[in-house]
DNA sequence: AGATCATTCAATGACTCGATTGAATGATTT
DNA sequence: AAATCATTCAATCGAGTCATTGAATGATCT
C-alpha cells in the first residue's frame, strides 16, 4: 500500500479487503467462522483443507480486517471481526446472484428446484414463534448449534436427518435454517422432508444474519471449543 | 469454476466477483462508471492508464458483471451494470474503514483534517433545497455533470475553483459533493472555500449515491460522449 | 472502397498467489 | 524440564495476474 496520493492508497486499503474475498476457500472459511469462533484444526477440517493451507488463509483473512483471533489454551480461535463483513458478503452475493449468468444458474436452478416457495422471513418466523406455532429445525453441526442458535430451536445436523425423523412433529409447521442464505442445508433439508409429509419451509438468511439482525440467540456454554462471540 | 459441487460453485462465482474488486485501479475505474457511462479513452484518461491497460481492466469488470457495454459510434461506452455494484463497494468501504487500521488511519487523518464537520446528509439537502437556502456545488469535471447532476447544481471543477470564486454565493450556505464517499475533490472544495469566508460542508456521499437513493437529478443531453444512464 | 479511429487481442516478462512439505515456535501438560 | 500439541513459518513449484508493446479488429466516415 504505497502511500503519497492518499485517494490512491485508500483504495489500495479496499483493494486489500476485496482480494481477500477473492478466493472460494477463503469464503467458505468466512462463513464458517461467521457461526461462532473456531479453531484453526476445526475451520480446516470443515472446510477440508490442510491445516497449514487453513492458517495461511486464515492469517490473510486476518490481515484484511475480516477475522479476529484470540488464544485459548493451546489453541486460537478465529471469528468474525466484525458484522460489517456479514453486510459485505450478503452485497457481494447479491451482485454475484443479479449480474454473472453463472451464479445466477447455479441458484436458480439447484436451489430453487429444492425449494420453490419463498422462504419465511425473520420478521414471520419471530411472529411465529411468540404465538409457539413453529418448531424451529437447525441443520448444522453440533459444534455449530452450541455455539450458538435460534430460541427453540432443536438441532439435528442434516446428515442424521434421515435416521431422526420420528424427532420431528408432523403436526406443526417446521422452518428450517443452516449457516447463511447459501448454505445448502437447508435446502436439502426441504427436499428430504417435504416429500415424506413434513409442512417445512426454510428461513431466510441463516443463524449469522439472525444475529446480526439483533434478534435473540441461545448460548449454551458446554466447555466445548466453541463460545459465544 | 469448475462444477459438481454446487456450493463450491457458488464461492467461487463470488470470487469472481470479488477478484474484480481486488485492484485500486479497478475500484478508481468503478467509481469513474458510477458517474455515468464512459468510453475506454475517457476511463483510461482519468484513471491514468494507457488504454490498452484500461481497456483489460474494463473486459475483467464485465465479466465479472460489475460494468455493462453498448457501443455507440466508434467507441464502447461503459457503465455500471447495477445498482447493487455501488451497495457493494459502499459495504467494502465500510469494512476497510471499520477493520483496517491503515485505511482509518488515512481516511480518519487526511480527510478528517480537511473537514472536521460532519457531512451534510441527503436528507437534509432535500429539505433545504426544497427551501431554496443553499447553493450546490458540484466539483466533478464538466464531462461528469453533464452525464448527470444534483438538481440547482452549479459546476465548478476543482482545478478551477480558486479562479472563479465570484461565481459562489457568500452570503448562502454552500453544499459541495463530487464522485463518491471517498473521492477527495469535495474535501478539497472545502478545505479551499471555508478559508476565505465561505460557508461550505460537503455531502454525504456523492453524486452516485444520491441516484441511487432515488432522489431528483439533472440530465443534460448536449451532444457530448456522455448519456444518462 | 479505402482511410480512420477506438478498442481489443496476443505475446512478453516481472511479479504475486496458492498448495504442499517439513521444520520451528510457543503455550500447556505431565 | 521434557513431552505434547496446535499453529505458524520457510522454501518450493506451478499457475495466475499485471503492465507494456505492437499488431489486429471492426465500425464509421469520406
């Protein structure tokens, strides 16, 4: 970032943020952190990279303002920096849905053919679950809902969705989230249960943008890894 | 981007776009855009780049569907494609400003120190233009206001200000803006007027921003190489 | 039809980025 | 104090990016 014209280098700053978005790996790493602090080994394990090429990444992430990181113990842990980022991802994802023919493909088909209603609304779902009409279904880790979740929400990550399906009530209406609005699970949710006669919908966004929302989230501090941000 | 896993695919469209991002002289060229369309010659002359250089920059913006083309005559004119491209670089600018000490340090130092005030909000100058009790100054070149400017604007670009200060008002308040949050020309209108008795604050935002807010603005269809949008 | 002109293309060289490997660091635990 | 373990560092290689140069398009104008 050389300096001396100062408009020059100011976008010399922003180009450093955007060339740390520039990269899959690295956006995958940013949405997983976004759902509560993570360790260097877990962030790369899910992310299924090498925890040497997980550190790299994570140091330039860290470096362009975009994650934060703190000791514990023997190991560190990564979250997001900020929830600036979130609102940067979420524009980057709709320039990405509105203008390249590619993505717009990938959504519109993929994943609207999982789910061709809308998806419930923050605003609905809160509504909702003042008068208890819903049950909330959370399909990520459980690494991920003790880290924090949506209130009522009952956890069964999708790979163990097919086995738990007796968990689930098929009186009420289920509304079902994972990490972001791009976040498949959900989605494969959806598929999996609307045709074995589950109402289920899915939730607009994911536990990230719920919280950052300023709605309410349950932390349950279980001595794991992983605390509330 | 390769295919097969579809959220894979999604992150590395992103990338795409962020990639496109991830070059200052790229950013300074979606700033010029988002001021109306502009052919290569004209980008390449502002940005200070031979065409052939701007000319590669343009192609790798379009393709990552951040500017649109159409041909006019002999040249190419471009634009941005949307407004969600500026909802983005304002998210990437507040990031950078947030996480990235370098970048505060500059826009906190620099600009700061030009214009310790406030800015004047859009919402404010509606209110007060509707009054008639301010005089708006537009800094940008000629070019970029005829593509478009505030309603009751006057022209004067920078460069020229200090020779033609009989042409500004010192007895009402004057509301300078020019290309954008981060564009210098306005924070140098004030730093050059408010010296010499004249009571001057800047906007928020620039002319860009005010567009897409939805607010009133000027088109001046005079022949030149510049269409509204 | 040929000349003109804006833009794009193609080729080059310097530089940066990304993933891998194996070693080094540095805090914790025994 | 030594062993352990998560993370980082350093070196390497292949691939990609950037600016420059000069040539090639391809639409307009005479």
């Amino acid at each position: 970032m050389s300096s001396e014209n100062p408009k020059r280098s100011v976008f010399a700053g922003f180009a450093e943020v955007a060339k740390a978005l520039g990269h899959p790996h690295r956006l995958e790493i940013l949405e997983l952190a976004a759902q509560g602090e993570r360790s260097v080994e877990g962030l790369a394990e899910q992310a299924r990279l090498s925890v040497a090429n997980a550190s790299q990444h994570l140091q330039l992430l860290r470096r362009a303002g975009l994650l934060a990181s703190r000791r514990d113990g023997k190991r560190i842990l990564y979250r997001l920096s900020d929830s600036s980022v979130l609102e940067l991802t979420a524009a980057l994802g709709r320039v990405a849905e509105r203008n390249l023919a590619e993505v717009r493909e990938l959504i519109g088909g993929y994943f609207r053919e999982h789910d061709a209603l809308e998806p419930v609304t923050r605003r609905e779902l809160t509504r909702r679950l003042k008068d208890d009409l819903v049950t909330v279904l959370d399909v990520r880790s459980e690494e991920e809902f003790a880290a924090g979740h949506l209130p009522q929400a009952i956890n069964i990550p999708l790979r163990e969705l097919s086995r738990r399906l007796r968990e689930i009530p098929k009186s009420r209406e289920i509304v079902a989230y994972c990490r972001g609005a791009y976040c498949v699970l959900a989605f494969e949710a959806v598929a999996l249960l609307r045709p074995r006669g589950f109402k289920i919908r899915r939730l607009e966004g994911g536990y990230p943008e719920w919280r950052a929302a300023g709605l309410p989230v349950i932390y349950r501090q279980n001595g794991g890894a992983l605390v509330p941000a």
